[in-house]
C-alpha cells in the first residue's frame, strides 16, 4: 500500500497502522496543493478498507474489482461543471445507506470537495453527522478554508505536504528520465509531483519561454514573438505559463529592476485573461509592453 505515492510518510504510516489496528475513521479530510498525491493516496486506501483478504498476497474479488473501476461498494464523486451539487450528496446518502455487496466496508471519494456549494456542505453534514458503521467518506480538496467548520469537526483532517525537491528529481529521474530538471522548474512545481509529471511532454515550450526572457533585451520584437509560440499555443495552460514566466522575470529583476515592471505586466495579462478579453491581443500586448519596458 502506498509504494509507489512519494512524499508524505507521516501521512502513509497513520492510514496503515489504522488498518492494521482497525481504527478506521468514518469521515477523512485530506488537505494540500494541486498534483501532490491526495487522490492517489485516496484511492491506495480505498482499496485497501474494501480488501476482504488482507493477510493475503492473492488479489481478492474486491480488489479486482475496485482496479477495474467496477466495484459496487465504492463511488467517487468529483464536481459536475464549477461545483459539487446538493444533488450529488443527496445520490451519495441515498446510496450510502445500502448495505456492502462484496466487501464489509464501504468508501466514498469526494474529490475537489472545496467546491461543494454550501447547500451541498449542510446537506453532507447530516451524513457526516451519524453515519453507518461500514461507510467511509474521503474528502479531498486544495482551501481547508473553503469547508465550514462543522464539516472540518467531523473529519479526521490530514494535511498533505510539498514534495521534497530532492525526492521529486528522484522521481522524474527513474520514471520519465527528465534528468535536466532546473531550479526554476523546482520553483515552478511548489511540491507538485503533479505539475512536475505535467511538464515532461512539454520541456520543449517551456524551454522557448526561457529563451524569449533571456532575449529580451537582446532581440528585435519579431524575434521575441517567434520565440513566444508557446503563449499563443497554450491557451488552456496559460496561467501556469505566465506564473513560470514571473519565476524568470523574478531572477533577473536581482540584476535589473525593470523585470519587476514586467511582473507587473504579466499580473495585468492574467487580470485581463480573467475578464475573457482577446486571447491572442492579450498575449500580444504582454509581449510588447515587456520588451518595451526594457528597451527603454
């Protein structure tokens, strides 16, 4: 259980010894950013409450089951559109109360579950409340301070740390081969095993973002904008682009203090971004306005 999940070791030892002891809590609540393994480690748990043969090596029926996503006493509910709906904890508690088919548990997986609405939360508390004796409910979300605290009081909260930058090269080393990993990708990544997996199909763009900084004061503006290809081509990724490229601008405003101005400019393009302005005039303007900030 857990082998392959890194990080988090404290986490792991306190959800093994509970099932090794059978102290399972009813109600989980596991906090932390983005891409660090929360769900994951969720689903490892999952299958290991359902297991119905624990002190065996064999594969039992239910978690054959459960590995092929077809398993009856486990649902996983994740945000239908901006939101978890009352409607969706309303079908989570009708079906909670059906007795176990295959395993003696159950577990519901409640990803993303800052985003219930606060009617879903309420409606949820009932169940969070007096719960059946063989349901577990995980929930799994990013802001602890989204939840209300009379959820977060029913919970056994566990907060999830950033991965160790030395364990993350590690990682990608020995499964991706992505041995060139800088200390800009580490600062980008925050601990997000996650955002590191993300990045290995797309060294190569992000490689012409580092390259469009570098030049800025040394290229014409047609030559900045070949070398910014990866901004116009990234239109569902571009924030996570923009925050690499304040990294960047961050490292040379030590020399130059007009990359603070560009910073600036790139907190200007993502409020613009945010209010559903032109994509492509958005990304032109950035563009512009940082190599004449420093042309100047």
């Amino acid at each position: 259980m857990f082998e392959k999940i890194i990080g988090n070791d404290s986490i792991k030892e306190i959800l093994t010894k509970s099932i090794k002891n059978e102290t399972i809590s009813h109600s989980y609540l596991f906090v932390g950013i983005q891409g660090i393994g929360k769900k994951k480690l969720a689903f490892d748990f999952a299958k290991e409450i359902l297991c119905i043969q624990k002190e065996q090596q064999k594969s039992c029926q239910s978690c054959v089951e459960f590995e092929s996503h077809n398993h009856p006493d486990f649902m996983y509910l994740e945000p239908e559109g901006n939101s978890i709906k009352i409607e969706q904890i309303r079908f989570l508690q009708k079906k909670i109360q059906e007795k176990p088919i295959i395993s003696n548990q159950k577990v519901y997986i409640v990803d993303d579950a800052d985003k219930m609405t606060t009617e879903a939360q309420n409606c949820l508390l009932k169940t969070l409340e007096e719960p059946p004796d063989y349901a577990t409910i995980i929930l799994i979300g990013s802001q602890e301070n989204a939840f209300l605290n009379t959820i977060k009081s029913r919970c056994m909260i566990l907060h999830f740390q950033p991965i160790e930058n030395e364990k993350m090269r590690q990682y990608m080393e020995e499964n991706y081969g992505m041995n060139e990993l800088t200390k800009n990708h580490f600062e980008m990544f925050q601990g997000s095993i996650g955002r590191a997996v993300a990045l290995k199909d797309k060294q190569e763009e992000y490689h012409k973002i580092e390259t469009m900084i570098e030049n800025l004061e040394k290229k014409d503006l047609i030559e900045i904008v070949q070398l910014a290809e990866p901004l116009y081509q990234a239109k569902d990724e571009i924030f996570e682009r923009l925050e690499y490229i304040n990294i960047l601008l961050l490292n040379h405003a030590k020399e130059n203090y007009l990359y603070i101005n560009c910073m600036q400019i790139v907190e200007k393009t993502k409020k613009r971004l945010k209010q559903n302005a032109n994509y492509d005039m958005c990304i032109d303007d950035l563009i512009f306005n940082m190599w004449a900030e420093l042309m100047t």
